[in-house]
C-alpha cells in the first residue's frame, strides 16, 4: 500500500512538472516572452503578434507532447510483449520502415492521409518481416529479435537511401532528409489535426489497455490457461504501438532514443507493473521530447534536427541503465 | 465441475502419437499423481487436460462438458495450470503478479477491482506469503516462487488444478511445503492431478496414482493399489523395494545400491 501512495505522488509531481515545462517552453524561444505574457495568451488577452508566436509554440507543443508520449508508450508495449528491455520502435525497425512508407508517399506528392496510410503499412510490414526473421533463426533468446530488427532496419535504411538517390533535390529531398533526423519545425495546425487523432486514440488504447499487457509478458501456456488468447493480445497490442510510431513518424519523422530509454526511466520510477509504468512513461516521454525541443528550437538560430539532441539525453541514460541492470521488463 | 474423466484420449504431435487410449478419472477433491518415466509425454497428457490441445481424438469429459467445445475464458474458471520449471522472470510485486489470475474476469480495457484484491488476500494466506506481498517476484527463493505460481493458479478459482512437476525445481523443505499446500487445497475440495518422479510423494499426497508406462498403457487406482514394488520397478526398469515406516505410517520406496 505504502508503495501505491508513492506512485500517485509521483504521478502528481510528474503531471505538475509537465505543466510547468509546457509554460515554460511557450516562454522560451528566439523571442523571449514573460509569464504574464502567456498566461494572457490562455485568457484572451494577448497582443496580437505575441499571439501568433505564442500560437505557433502551443501548436508545436502539443505535437511535441503526443509524439513524445505515443513513442514512449509503444516502446513500453513492444518491450513488455516481447519480455524485452531492448525493444522499442527504432531498434525493432519500424521507425525506420514507417519512414520509407512516408518517403515513397512524398516523392509520388501524395496528400497527408496517403503518407500517414503509407507509413502505417511500411511500419506494419516491417515488424511482421522483423518477426519473421525472428522467427527463423530458432532460438530462445532475447538477442535474436533485436538482431532481426537490425537487419531490417538496415534494409529499410538503404530502401531509404534509394529513394533519396532518386527523389527531386530541390524539393523532395529537403522533405525526405528532414524525416530521417526528426524535428517539430514543419508542424502546423493542419498536420497535426490530420495526425493527433491517431496518436490520441492510440495513446487512450494503450492506457486502458494496460493492465492486460503484464498479462502477456508471461508464458503462452500460462496465458492461454489464465483464458487469454496471448496472439490475438500480442497482435492487437503490436499494430497499436506501430500505428503509434507510424503517425509520429509522420508528424515530425524519425525521433531516436524516446522510445526505447523512457519506459526505463518510468520502470525504475513506479516498478514494472504496467498499471502505473505506462501513464508515467507517457508523462515522462512527453517532458523529455518537451525539453528536447525546445533545446532544438533555442540553442542556435536554426532548429537543430531533434534526434541529435534526444541522442545526447539518452545515450548517457542508456549508458546508466545497463549499468544497474536488475530489473527484467514486467 | 471438478471432475474430469477421459476415454480413448490420444494425441499426436507431428503425427507422432505421444499419448494413446488414456482413460483417466478424477472426482470431487482427489488428488491424482501421474508418474512415469522422463519423455513419456506426462507434460503433454496434463496440456490436454488443460486444455491448451483441442486436436486430441477420444474424449475429455469435464463434469458433463466436453473439454474442447468449453471457451477458454469459462474454462480458466475452472481449470488452472501450473506449468514446470517456468522461470517466472517478473519484477512485479507479488500481489500484483497474482491478480494477473484474475485476467479472464476482465475486458482487455477494463481493470481489477475490490473483489479481484480480497480473492488475492485469501490466497496470499492460503499459500502463506502474506508477509510477502510487496517483495518484487525477482528477490524470491524458488519455493517461494513456485508457491506463487500456484496462487497465481489459485486466483483464478478453479475446481481443478493441474501441476506439471510442482516440486521437481525444489529443495526438500520446500517441496513438503508445497505437498502440504496441495493436501489443505484437496481439503477445500479442489480436485489436483500432478506429475511427479517421486513415487514417495504419491504415496504422501495421493488419493489416486495413474502410471504412464509407455504411450500406449496408462494404469490408475488407489494408491494402494498401483504403489506396489512390482509395478513400480516396471514403471522404472529398475528394482524398487518398499518397506513400511513405523512413523511415518507408510510406505517408503527405494533402490539398494550394491
């Protein structure tokens, strides 16, 4: 019980230090605004310019916060129902997969749902061959995975490339290599109108859905007996967390790091019991991206690509983690 | 529905038959030990009973039920499994590993509930870790895990629960542990089928003994009956001698090395 009371705290504090973050992250940026000045902004009274800065800082906010939130909450997934601390989107290969889907969409110029359907469906691909693979070199052990999603990832890294070679420098390209790095520079409200619902749907999913995702970490036997059917769970709970990846992908490309080091974070927070672990990974993913980009949008005059600056949070945290490797995924 | 009975009962793996003309019965609050020789497809016949196989040819009756026309939800009220030699690799903490039991009672977005917490403290008492609670999974002894694979087991409320080798992992004191757990549950009237090597531990728990002397020949009775030396040194291929202890009031089995 005394172990529960914790957890709500810390639930409370990460929900106050997340409002806190998103205040001062509408505050900070090549022009500097007060707090007052954000605060009228939320009560109608801003000037107008301040308005539209401000405007465009919440929009991409709430694009950071989702984005951070649903890769963080499909690397808990992926790491849960594959009973593996290694797993996330990018190590598994759909990150980069969902990335090729939404390439191939952006050099036929097709319109925003095509690249979101696209990346959905390369992402979906992707894990079904990663598991094959998997599948195929027979073993047991938890490494096996992590290296068929290397080849994958490889694979679809040089399909990628190809595409790249080909696409029109002038334009397509710009939009392309702006994918592989990942940043919030582009997003506008259109975007993430068209993307948000996924990534809102997906996130409520997964934070229902919760509790039966301890369930599937243990043996197939022992689910079935329990009178769960451990594919039809497994499956639902993999599509989910691609669909996941694939709109973020699509919003603001490949982000690195998030999704595999987070649900760490909020496992050695809470404990593994993904009742708690997975809203707290979702606080934690959207303040960690949140502090990422506003570093990316306010060390230099130009946005820096955001995976650069999520690489520099999580590697040391990474580093951290395998160090003091205890705890097993659930 | 905690009497299972199966006639003809077969199966087969790759086309291979593992098991053939079963006929094995238990009723209210027995326990029933399956022995026989390592490979001669124990795990696979208690996988049957269970449920996990429904391509098996013959019949598995389950109170007046065919066991594979039951949905698996109804049937996880029913019957329980405990696997053998699942390395429960788990940093959950033991009340919330036994409340996964619970599962079948819930929709995949629903989640668990006041009645769901007070059947764990019953079966936290029950296998006698109430003091244990809160200990994360990974920083328990291996009895202690195996008993809380069993109330996992237990949480689900079955009338019959099924166990794959439960003492074959452990060392002596734990192993009477759990023999002692399974006499108290036979006494609340759940039925039990386990596997074992040891034909002591029959003698000590049984109500029933089956022997599962090749895939073709399977042997049930009384522990009387089926726990004599001849039977046993077939069974083995090797001479068991029995002899009866004073203190104990049984029989102990074993083999003179000279």
């Amino acid at each position: 019980m005394a172990k529960r009371h914790k957890n709500k705290i810390a639930m409370v504090f990460a929900i106050v230090v997340l409002i806190v973050l998103i205040v001062l992250a509408m505050m900070i940026g090549r022009y500097h605004l007060t707090l007052q000045e954000v605060m009228s902004y939320f009560l109608n009274g801003a000037s107008s310019s301040t308005k539209l800065i401000l405007k465009l800082r919440f929009t991409r906010i709430l694009a950071v916060i989702l984005v951070g939130a649903g890769l963080s909450m499909a690397g808990t997934t992926f790491q849960s129902v594959f009973n593996n601390g290694l797993a996330s989107p990018n190590i598994l290969g759909v990150a980069t997969g969902s990335s090729v889907g939404a390439a191939s969409a952006i050099l036929y110029g097709m319109p925003i749902y095509v690249t979101e359907l696209a990346a959905f469906i390369m992402g979906i691909l992707t894990m079904f061959l990663t598991l094959v693979i998997d599948h195929f070199l027979h073993s047991n052990s938890s490494i096996t995975l992590i290296l068929a999603g290397i080849i994958m990832a490889g694979l679809m890294q040089s399909i990628l490339g190809s595409i790249k070679y080909i696409a029109d420098p002038e334009d397509q390209l710009q939009s392309i290599v702006y994918w592989e790095m990942g940043s919030f520079m582009k997003v506008d409200l259109s975007s993430l109108f068209s993307v948000a619902p996924i990534l809102i749907i997906g996130i409520l999913f997964l934070f229902f859905a919760r509790w039966r995702l301890n369930v599937l970490a243990l043996d197939e036997a022992t689910i079935k007996t329990i009178g769960i059917n451990p594919t039809v769970n497994r499956n639902l709970m993999i599509l989910v967390a691609t669909l996941l990846t694939a709109a973020a992908v699509c919003l603001c490309g490949v982000i690195g790091w998030v999704g595999l080091v987070v649900p760490h974070i909020s496992r050695s927070i809470v404990g593994g019991d993904n009742r708690w672990s997975m809203p707290m990974t979702g606080l934690t993913g959207a303040m960690l991206l949140l502090i990422a980009d506003t570093l990316a949008r306010s060390v230099t005059v130009n946005d820096i690509p955001i995976s650069i600056v999520t690489g520099f949070i999580g590697v040391p945290i990474f580093i951290f983690i395998l160090l003091r490797r205890k705890d097993t995924v659930v | 529905m905690s009497e299972i009975a199966t006639k003809k009962l077969s199966f087969a793996y790759d086309q291979k038959k593992i098991i053939d003309n079963v006929d094995l019965s238990i009723s209210d609050g027995q326990i029933l030990v399956i022995l026989g020789p390592n490979g001669i497809g124990k795990s696979t016949l208690l996988s049957c009973l269970s449920g996990l196989h429904k391509s098996y040819s013959g019949s598995i009756q389950l109170g007046d039920q065919e066991l594979r026309t039951i949905p698996k939800k109804v049937l996880s009220h029913h019957v329980a499994l405990v696997s053998q030699g699942v390395n429960v690799k788990s940093s959950l903490k033991l009340t919330d590993y036994l409340l996964l039991g619970r599962s079948a009672f819930h929709s995949i977005f629903s989640q668990p509930n006041q009645n769901d917490q007070l059947q764990v403290d019953r079966v936290l008492t029950q296998i006698g870790l109430e003091d244990y609670r809160d200990i994360s999974l990974q920083d328990m002894s291996g009895g202690q895990k195996q008993l809380a694979q069993i109330g996992r087991a237990l949480v689900q409320e079955p009338q019959l629960l099924i166990m794959d080798e439960p003492t074959s992992a452990l060392d002596y004191k734990n192993q009477i542990l759990v023999l002692k757990l399974i006499k108290a549950l036979s006494d609340n009237n759940i039925s039990i089928i386990i596997s074992t090597h040891d034909p002591n531990q029959a003698m000590m728990v049984g109500d029933l003994v089956g022997l599962l002397i090749d895939n073709q020949t399977y042997i049930q009775g009384s522990t009387e009956e089926i726990l004599t030396e001849k039977y046993l040194s077939d069974l083995y291929k090797t001479p068991i001698v029995s002899t009866y202890n004073q203190q104990l009031h049984r029989n102990i089995f074993g083999t003179r090395m000279d």
